[in-house]
C-alpha cells in the first residue's frame, strides 16, 4: 500500500503536483486554508495512488512524502 502525506502548512497551494499526478488523484481542497492562506493540496484516493512520486519531485516547497510498503 502506498501513503502519500502532505505538510498542508508548508503547501503553497500552486498546484503543479495536482498537474504532475498520472492518475488525477490530487486536488487543491478549496474547504481549507492553511496557515498562509493558501488552499493546501491533498489526495482524494489514496488507494489508487500508483507511488510514481512525479508530485514530489514536482513540489517546489518539498511538503509531499510518498511511502511505499
């Protein structure tokens, strides 16, 4: 299984690793704002995540960790 896990307060909310993910799996989550006030991006299924990391080594701030098992 694979864990993709986001530091939301560090996310500045540019969207590249929403662009980047093969799969479609990322989003912005319009509903929060985080503490820069930015809306922060988070993964709508983590079960269908491929842990290909194309939206970590797009994340210019380096808030996403991709774990494999």
């Amino acid at each position: 299984m694979t864990k993709l896990t986001f530091k939301t307060d560090l996310c500045k909310g540019c969207g590249l690793c929403v662009l980047a993910c093969p799969k479609k799996l990322l989003a912005l989550d319009e509903k929060v704002v985080n503490a820069k006030g930015y809306h922060p991006a988070g993964i709508t299924d983590q079960s269908a995540c491929i842990a290909c990391a194309m939206c970590a080594m797009m994340c210019p701030d380096v808030v996403i960790k991709v774990e494999k098992d």
